[in-house]
C-alpha cells in the first residue's frame, strides 16, 4: 500500500492525533515507539466516524460497500479492508507503518509544523520540527483539556482523538496543559470505553467500534516500551 501526501480539503483525525502529540518545546513527537498503532487506530476510527467501516464481530472490521473514502490515506486503509474483513489488530499492524511521514508532511504543508535544515559545527546536516505557529495545536489541546479537565460535552471526533491519546499512553507528557490527575484518568478511561456522553452525537456501533479500535491499540502499544 502507498499514501499520497496531497492535503484535502478538511485534515484527517490522524492528522489531529500527529499534531497533537507533536512536542513543541522539544521538536519531537511523543510516543514514538509505538507510534505507528497508535496513528493506524485513528485512521480507523476516522473511517468508523463517517461510516466508511463496521464490525463483522466483537474483533473484526470490513467496509461499508459503496462508499469509498476521497481522502488518500483513508482510501488506502479502506482498499485494504475491501479485500475481506480483517482483525482490528491485524489492520493497526499492516496499515500503521506507512503512515508517520506522508502524515507528518501534510501537517508541514498545512503550516501546522514547519521543518528547518540546520547545520551543526558547519557539518553535519540535522532537521529540526518546530511549531507552524497558526494555532491550530493550541486550539485541539484546548478542545481536548476542556473534556479531560472539564468535563465538557463534547463531539465524536474530539471524543475519539482524546481516547486515542489516552490509548497512546502519552497523556502524563500533557501534564501541563492537561493536568495528570485521577479525575482526568478516570474521564480518559471513559472516553476510551466509548462513554462520550450526549453531546457526541454518534451511534452506538461506531461509539463501540472507536473503542475496540483505541483498546487495540492499547493492548498492541504496551508489549512495547513507549517513549
């Protein structure tokens, strides 16, 4: 499989969850170990959010016929589940390592993080990832505080990115922004369960797809040391 890195229209929830998990003040992105589950879950659940998939059973996912995804790394994901349907966890680990750089790149061409070339003792080349500065990080990180923090309602899509950096087991890195506390725990295990409450508005299937996504890629992630 290949991914294009042409930039649609709207950015991807996996584009949300690479931004967001972007480190600013180090120029690096969290969870890196495991990173490659973690991103494929949230290109599955992107597809479970706009109906492009379902479960066949409590562990298996196949396409919704007919209604093929426009954008190139969704569609990708979605031709490979059209062949038959699959395990959740066979998926994150087939779809998952093609997805870092064309993701990382659409967030560069978007502006949401810029790349500099530098050199170092005017020899060695190195890049370096630096904030885009146009706010849009701040802006989800602040979506996703107010429902870890705040309880607030919220919508699917910002439900399914806070399960999903619940998931990655990357929240305690967040503990500024978002507070490492037992009520924040206990309203990311929520989330992660598919209890997003009323304001997410989304039906019962995908609610209870996203969360055999995100504890996918819980149980994939933790038989290997996270960074």
């Amino acid at each position: 499989m290949t991914a294009e890195t042409t930039v649609p229209g709207a950015p991807t929830l996996v584009e949300d969850l690479l931004l967001l998990l972007f480190q600013p003040r180090s120029g690096t992105i969290a969870g890196e170990n495991t990173l490659f589950y973690v991103l494929a879950g949230a290109v599955l659940a992107d597809l479970a959010l706009n109906d492009r998939v379902t479960m066949v059973d409590r562990s298996k996912v196949k396409i919704v016929e007919g209604i093929a995804p426009s954008d190139d790394l969704l569609r990708s994901a979605w031709d490979y589940l059209s062949e038959k349907p699959r395990g959740v966890q066979t998926v994150l680990a087939a779809i998952g390592p093609e997805l870092r750089q064309p993701v990382l790149e659409r967030l560069i061409e978007r502006g949401d993080i810029t790349r500099e070339d530098r050199n170092v003792l005017g020899l060695f080349r190195t890049t370096a990832l630096r904030d885009g500065g146009n706010g849009r990080r701040a802006r989800l990180l602040e979506e996703v505080r107010q429902v870890l923090v705040d309880g607030a309602e919220t919508s699917a899509r910002v439900a399914a990115l806070a399960a999903l950096l619940s998931g990655s087991g990357t929240l305690p890195q967040f503990h500024r922004d978002i507070p490492w506390t037992s009520p924040v725990i206990s309203r990311a295990k929520e989330l992660e369960q598919g209890n997003w409450g009323a304001g997410a508005a989304a039906e019962a299937v995908t609610r209870t797809m996203t969360a055999t996504v995100v504890n996918s890629v819980i149980v994939t992630t933790t038989v290997i040391p996270r960074s």
